[in-house]
C-alpha cells in the first residue's frame, strides 16, 4: 500500500437536507424558472426531496407545470405534485 495514500483521500462529510432547505432551494428554482407554485404544493415536494431526494424533487417541476398547464392553469398545485409523484 503506497504511503501517500491518506493523503490521496479526502472525505467530505455531508448532511441531508432538511425540509425546510428543499423548500428554499425548490422555490428559488421556481423563480429562476419562471414557475408559480402554491405553498401547500412546496411543503409537500420538500417532503418528498426529504424522503428521495433534491435531484428528483426539481426534476418533478417541468412535469409539474406541464400537467397545471394541460389543466389550463399557470399555478401548479398540490394535485399536480400529487399526481406527477404517482407517475414517477
């Protein structure tokens, strides 16, 4: 085993996201996005980014906006994250 090799490795210890912060991020993504979500539609993806994770929840909204569209509506809602959840 080569002597250097401590030194080669480098652990980064991370934390998971709290609800809270995938609420933060999920919004300010809506933002730069040009999405409107509604509150209740908010808590429940930073719920499911709590139990799968960020990557997914964001990947939710395009579907998301897509299904509130189709509906004829420009807010998604929680149905639409309800619904897009169920599919994927």
């Amino acid at each position: 085993m080569p002597v250097d090799l401590l030194d080669r490795l480098v652990i980064i210890r991370t934390m998971p996201y709290s609800v809270d912060e995938i609420v933060q991020v999920v919004s300010i993504r809506a933002q730069t996005e040009s999405l409107t979500i509604d509150e209740d539609a908010l808590v429940l993806l930073g719920e499911i980014g709590a139990n799968t994770s960020l990557r997914y929840v964001i990947q939710l909204l395009t579907p998301g906006m897509i299904l509130a569209k189709t509906s004829g509506r420009d807010t998604i809602t929680r149905a639409d994250v309800e619904e897009i959840d169920s599919l994927f």
